[in-house]
C-alpha cells in the first residue's frame, strides 16, 4: 500500500527551495537539518496513567539556514493520518491533499518538519512562504 501527499493549491508548484528537520531558530534565522529524518517514538504506560509519548527526530544532511521576514506567508500542516481501509489496499495506492491552517513563526518548534520557498540574497535563502507541521 503506497501513500502520496500531494501540496493544496495555496503551495508553489514547484519543489521547496529547503525541507528538514527544525532544529533551531536565531531571531528571523531558522536552522534546517536535510537530508532523511529518522524519527524515534516510544511509549510508556503506567498503570491506570494516561500514556507518555516521547518522539526524538535526527537527520543525516547538512544543516542549512533560512531567513523569513515580514513577507513571509506562515501555513501549519494539520494534515491527520488517512484510516486505512480495504479498498484502499486493494487499490494499492491512495493519494492524500494535505491540510493547511494559517500559522505564525513563533509555533514552529521541537520535531517538526519545514519546508520553505523564497529567493536567496546574499547568500541565504529569505522565505516567502513557510510550511510547518508536527512529526507525526
């Protein structure tokens, strides 16, 4: 069974200039790590206590930086996890349009993901649009 996401029409088309990992922000410079994300989840009960999820993100790329700005568009991917049905294995394939919600910098943190379009100057890629979301 394969899964696609596919970008809502508010995106770019194209592919985004710098995706990763969040792994840290300096004023208006946020701090991307690329390349595969290895995401650890572990999940611990204790008698009759709600379960405490703990989920740890690295990646293996360069870490790159990107600016935003006044400009900058902020979107959150709230996009939930499709239930698997039996028509969608006997399919083989099923295609998922992600779910956007306005979002502002200051939400962005710990084990999220980033993606981001824009334009370099001198030297640093200055987002005009910014996608968030969770790692799920």
């Amino acid at each position: 069974m394969r899964i696609t996401f596919a970008d809502p029409p508010e995106l770019p088309e194209q592919a985004a200039d710098a995706a990763g990992l969040f792994l840290g922000r300096d004023g208006d410079v946020l701090t991307v790590g690329t390349g595969l994300i290895e995401v650890d989840v572990s999940v611990e009960a204790v008698n009759d206590q709600e379960p405490v999820t703990t989920i740890s993100a690295s990646h293996d790329g360069d870490d790159v930086q990107l600016a935003v700005g006044e400009n900058t568009v902020y979107y959150e991917d709230v996009t939930e996890r499709p239930e698997i049905t039996p028509e969608m294995v006997a399919a083989g394939e099923h295609q998922v349009t992600r779910v956007l919600e306005p979002g502002s910098l200051d939400e962005i943190g710990d084990n999220m993901e980033i993606r981001a379009w824009g334009e370099v100057v001198n030297g640093q890629l200055v987002a005009d649009v910014l996608v968030y979301g969770a790692i799920k």
